[in-house]
C-alpha cells in the first residue's frame, strides 16, 4: 500500500504543478463569417482552471504524506 500511494500522489503533485504554471493549453478555431472569398476565423486558447490544479497538488500532497507514514508490509 506505501508505494503505490507514494507514486499515484508523486504522479498529482507533477501534474497539478504543471496546471499551475499554464503548461496545459487547447486552441479551438471557429469559424465566424464566410462571404465569399473572405473567410473569417477565430482562435481561442484555454487552459484549466487554476482550481484545479491546487485540488491536485493538494490530494498528491496528502497521498504522499499517507504512503510515507503508512507501514510497510
């Protein structure tokens, strides 16, 4: 049980601390008019919420923390 809740909570703190820093990005492009041989497009970039990226760290954090004192069998 220690190592498998030390790797899963390593694994949380890794990429809740990448959603913090702004790693994790999707661009979406729409199509806004079409008239004839004009094409107008738009790109639109997100990233997850900041929130989530603490929920993370914070689970890793407590996942960590419950596999180092747990005893090892």
């Amino acid at each position: 049980m220690r190592t498998p809740a030390l790797i899963v909570g390593a694994l949380l703190l890794i990429f809740g601390g990448l959603i913090l820093t702004g790693v994790f990005k999707t661009q979406t492009t729409e199509k806004v008019a079409d008239i004839g041989p004009l094409e107008i497009t738009k790109t639109e970039t997100k990233s997850p919420p900041l929130n989530y990226g603490w929920i993370l760290v914070g689970v890793g954090a407590i996942a960590v923390v419950a596999g180092a004192l747990s005893k090892k069998k």
